[in-house]
C-alpha cells in the first residue's frame, strides 16, 4: 500500500517535546543541560542549573524515582543515563567543594530583595511539598512560616526514608537552601492541637495545607492489631527517631513499593534472620525501580509473588506466630492500569513469622481539618473538594497541594505540586506576581541561516534565536553506564551507611559524556543537497528518509509545499529524531555540505542583556551577551578510555546497542 505523507508546522513546543528526559520531569529539570556542563568539568554551575526549578534537588540526587531516565533515549542504545547519580554528584562535589563568604558550605541562592513582605502565608507541613512551596513564594517576596509537628523538617523523607538511603545531612542541604529571612521554620507544632488551623486562616493572608499521608493503610484481616504487627511508616519512624523497637527473627513484610523494600532492608539491619516481602502481583507490575529490586535481593530478602494475606496467626499468648495467605491469577487492568490480582480457590497456605510490617500505603488525616471547618467533614479524606487548577478549598484562603492532595506521590511529584500551589497562592494574594521558574514556551519569530562555523562547538547569535552547532565528546556511543559505587553486603549492617557511595569524578564525566544531546536536531539545507542519499545509506539509526514529493499530501496550508510539488524529481526529507544519536556520520557523509546539526532555543535577554541558563547557557554555560558573536564549548577533562567498560576501537567501529554497524568509508570519515 503507498504511503502518503502529511507536511506540519511545528513550533519550539515540538523541539522541546524531543528532549524526553525534561519532558518527563515534573519540574521539567534540564537534565541535559547539566549533564553536559558535568561533561565540561563545570560542576558548579550544573549543580546550579540542577537547582533552578527543584529546590530539593540534593534529595532528588539520592532518592528520586527518576522518570527523566525511563524516558531517556540512551537506552535505545544501550541503558538509560545515570541522570539522577550525576545530580547527587554534583551535590556532594558543590557542598565539598564551594565555600561561601564566611566558610560557610555551598547553599541555594539567596532569594530577590523585595523589601516588606508582600503578604503572609502559612504552610502545614514541613515536607517537599511545602518546602518547595515555601521556596517559590519566599522568591516572590511573600513571607512565609512553616509549621510541622516533628522536631526536624523534611516530612516523609525524614521519618520514612531510610538514611542508608538518603542520608540526614542530604536533606539538611535543601533545608538550609530554603530557610531564609522570609522563610520560618516553627518545628514540635502540631496544627490541631498546639495551633489550630482557625488561628493560622485568621492571622495569615493565606495557608497551604501540606502535611503529607501518614495515615497507614490496613489490610482488613483477622489478627491485624496483635501484638507484633506494626504500620511500616511507624516502623520506620521509630526505627530512625530513636524510638524503642523490637523486631523479631523471622518477618514478613505486605506491600510492593519503596516503604515495603525499606522495611525489609530496615528490619534486615536490626538483625531479623529471614525477611519475606509478599506481594499480590507479579514482579513486572511492582512499581519500585529495578535497581532498588535488586539491592534489596542481594540483601538477602524473599520476595514472593501473586498472594494476598487473609489472616494473621497468633500464638497463645496473643503474638504473632505466621500468616495465611491466598495465592493469586492476574486478571484484567485496574484503574492503575496493572493487572488486578485474582484469589485461587483453595490455595491458602501458611508462612510462619514473629512480626508482620504493612506497607500497604497512606492517607492523609483530615480530623484537624474539620475541628475548625464544618465544611472539610467527610467520610474520606478523597471527598475534601479541591480545585484542580487553582489548589484552592471551599475555604477560599486554604489550600491543599502535595500528598496531602494527590495521595502518596514521588518525591519530585510532590515538588511539582507544591511549586504549583505556591504559584496559584500568589496569583490569590497579588494578581501582579510573576510566576518563578514555570517552564513555558516562547514563540519563534524570525529564523536565520548562517554560514558553517571553523570550529565544531560554537555559536551564532542570529535575531531572536540563537543556534548551538553539534559538538559531541569522543567515543560518546561507546562509553558504558557507570556503575553505583555500592557499600560491601557485610558493611551494611549499620543503619547509617549509605549504600551508594557516589560517583567519582571520573565515571560522573563519563557518564554526562554518554548523553545524546536530543536538543540538537538535524537540518538539511535545501539549495546545498544534491540529493545523492548518502546520508541516508550511512544512518546507523535508520533516521533519515527520503520520499517523493509526489508522496506529500498539499492541503493548501503550507505554500512552500504546494511550491515543491511542481519540482521535476523533487524529494522531501523526513527524518524519526527519536531514532537519532547525534553521531554526525550524516554530516560527515554530506559532499556539499548540506547537512548541519543544531540546536535552537529562544533568547531571552536578561538583567544587562546575559542570556539566562534556560536558553543557551545551559549548554555552555558562559556569561554571553545580546551583542557577543560566538563562543567555544570547552573540551571535556577526561581521557574516555578511564571509563569503566571502555572498549576502543579496532579495525572500524564497534557496533551499537542495537547491532547497527554504521558502513563509513576512511574517506568519508576525513572529509
């Protein structure tokens, strides 16, 4: 059947919708960018780049789902980037490495100078949600007062995330760079008891209620309240704050994601011979990361899969002695799109056990909502009506963001959503706030041609766009994913030692270098190409089409098209950018030159007319100017045979990931 093809118009929306690990991002994080000043040997400024819109990005350095890696092209290649072991590189080496005036370590940059406070808000919640939030008002000059009822910030990740995974002085880093003189921190208050959210919506011009879910979920059998059987969030509460414990030698833990994974390393660490982790589906619907699967089995943890629990056992002095459980067929998808466990008749069967940890979720506690609100009272905490657009409640002042709205989220989802509550409280408070860091697109008014630069990395200013010509590192295709440093098994024991040891300076340039640059996109210069196919016959990916013009669909809507169709023996170029590795053998191929590879983003001329880090200098990141011409990327610090896994090349080029070997000849490839 023939194909016909229909021509486009795309703006900067489409080029950004091509850079997949920001597109994934909730803050849209310019992951790319940082890699490549990682690349550069320019840490500080990735680390700067990498806190622009997430204010808790040391956090994010070490325990971050990381969707910015499951949409990574690289792994079309081979595996995806170490995007999120960059990030906690560039933490680590930023608050080692840069002292401040007066000694003191690397923080976040401190907020504009406003003058008086434009207003008074009041968060609920000392989490990544509302500290985020709290970090995003403060900019816009909005005093802020952050009430929480532990002792020490960080809501979940403090009282829920295990410091053998996300050590405490990681989390002070963000706080640090969040507390200010227009942020307070009110710890040991508790909203509902100590203060009450009356008090906080009569004094404050706002108040966003962020407190988290740290209400456990329960599984609704017989046996669930006996002694021995404990939430996993108190578990690991307990386990972390100091609080007395006891964990028996033989536990089971109920529940697939990040809280079961760390109560069964947890309970592992406090000494408990066998720990079974019982799951009601399959291994491929557990929503924990492959990695952290891995680690948790080569702690030595059982997992069992496709049983659901029907009763805990107990012994005759009331304590947990096992379990019953049921086991389970997958069904149809759910309405979390995994397939629904199905019960088997008659296939119960018993695991002994002396204690029993449910991770089976958490929801927020509404209670202190509705003691001083009538109208936040209801039977579940999902019926509190919250707008979606503008994070506001049926009480006008208040208003709800992070977990506390959403249910439990990641980490760098909670960010998202309480930089976004934040935005729309100050748009409630003053209609002339202007947003901080919202990702948004600008319209691309003129784009001109220039001439091929001498030099391989440098920069055209050209009107209101600015091209960055292809400049990628040496044997970038061949240079493996880089391996977390890990503590030793036997060194583990500790509740304290981190397992992940950080990259060296080494493998974080190593693995920046491995990035495909999908901000850079190919462009063939018309009046140049003679239409020979090379560059076709040379893509290694399959990227590059032709096809004739008679195959193009004319709607009227392009005039350019309809032009084109009354060439003799014209050709249309389509080209799959999701397929592209930026290899440049097309450009090397081209006998006349017609193929470039360039990168386009808007400038946007700020304070003294420095282009700002969102538009060219994320690339380089050189204090260029309106009126500069050009500018040299600096070559990468490293030798890339360092690199684990580096394997040099013999005799022609090694195949990539997906058995492509690109047919280039030695001429070809000194032209």
């Amino acid at each position: 059947m023939r194909e016909l093809y229909q021509v486009v118009e795309v703006g900067p929306a489409w080029y950004q919708e091509n850079i997949p690990c920001q597109e994934a991002c909730p803050v849209k994080t310019n992951c790319r960018g940082y890699l490549n000043l990682a690349a550069a040997g320019e840490y500080e400024k990735g680390w700067e780049l990498a806190l622009d819109p997430n204010p808790m990005a040391s956090i994010c350095g070490s325990v971050c789902a990381a969707p910015c890696e499951t949409a990574c092209r690289r792994k079309e290649v081979d595996k995806p980037l170490s995007i999120r072991y960059v990030k906690k590189f560039l933490s680590d080496w930023a608050h080692e490495n840069v002292e401040l005036d007066g000694g003191r370590r690397y923080t976040q940059p401190p907020p504009p100078v406003f003058g008086p406070p434009r207003g008074k808000v009041a968060i609920v919640g000392a989490g990544c949600a509302g500290l985020s939030a709290a970090s995003d008002l403060a900019k816009l000059g909005f005093g802020v007062t952050v009430f929480d009822a532990l002792d020490q910030a960080g809501g979940t990740q403090l009282a829920g995330v295990p410091p053998f995974r996300l050590p405490r002085e990681v989390i002070d880093r963000d706080i640090n760079g969040i507390v200010n003189e227009n942020v307070e921190l009110r710890l040991s208050t508790y909203v509902g008891r100590d203060v009450s959210l009356r008090q906080l919506h009569d004094e404050y011009d706002a108040v966003l209620v962020a407190a988290g879910c740290f209400e456990p979920n329960y599984p609704r059998i017989k046996g669930e309240d006996a002694p021995g059987v404990m939430a996993g969030i108190v578990f690991l509460e307990r386990a972390y704050r100091g609080r007395p414990l006891e964990v028996g030698k033989s536990v089971i833990v109920l529940g697939g994601g990040y809280t079961a994974m760390d109560c069964a390393s947890t309970s592992w660490r406090l000494g408990a011979d066998s720990v079974v982790i019982a799951y009601r589906r399959s291994r491929d619907e557990m929503v924990v990361d492959e990695e952290e699967l891995t680690e948790t089995e080569r702690e030595g943890m059982e997992f069992v899969y496709l049983i659901s629990p029907v009763e805990i056992l107990t012994d005759p002095n009331g304590h947990v002695r096992g379990m019953v459980f049921v086991r389970n067929k997958l069904g149809e998808p759910d309405k979390s799109g995994r397939r629904a466990p199905e019960p088997i008749q008659g296939s119960e069967f018993e695991i002994p056990c002396d204690t029993v940890l449910l991770a089976l979720g958490q929801a927020p506690d509404t209670t202190w909502l509705a003691a001083d609100f009538p109208e936040f009272r209801v039977k579940r905490w999902t019926e509190i009506k919250v707008d979606p657009e503008t994070y506001q409640t049926v009480v006008p002042k208040i208003f709800i963001g992070g977990d506390y709205r959403t249910a439990p989220s990641t980490i760098i989802e909670a960010v998202a959503d309480g930089r976004a509550a934040a935005q729309q409280m100050a748009r409630f408070l003053d209609e002339n706030a202007i947003a901080v860091n919202v990702p948004e697109y600008h319209e691309v008014v003129t784009l001109r041609r220039s001439s091929t630069p001498d030099n391989i990395g440098m920069i055209a200013l050209e009107g209101e766009m600015a091209r960055i010509y292809h400049n990628m590192s040496v044997d970038y295709d061949r240079i493996p994913r880089q391996e977390m440093p890990k503590l030793a098994k036997k060194d583990r024991r500790g509740l304290f030692l981190e397992v992940n040891q950080g990259y060296t300076e080494a493998q974080a340039v190593a693995e920046s270098d491995r990035c495909l640059k999908c901000n850079f996109n190919i462009e063939i210069i018309g009046e140049l190409c003679i239409i020979c196919g090379g560059c076709v016959d040379v893509c290694p990916m399959d990227v590059i089409h032709m096809v004739d013009m008679s195959d193009i669909v004319d709607d009227g809507s392009i005039p350019a098209v309809g032009a084109a169709k009354k060439w003799e023996n014209g050709v249309a170029f389509f080209l799959d950018e999701t397929a592209c590795i930026r290899c440049a053998l097309c450009i090397i191929r081209c006998p006349t030159d017609a193929i470039t590879m360039n990168r386009y983003g808007t400038v946007m001329p700020a304070v003294g007319n420095v282009l700002p880090k969102e538009s060219i200098d994320d690339e380089i990141h050189l204090d260029l100017t309106v009126g500069a011409k050009k500018a040299v990327r600096p070559l990468p610090l490293y030798d890339p045979s360092l690199a684990a896994g580096y394997k040099p090349v013999l005799n022609g080029h090694v195949p990539n990931g997906n058995g492509h070997k690109p047919q280039v000849k030695e001429k070809e490839l000194t032209h």
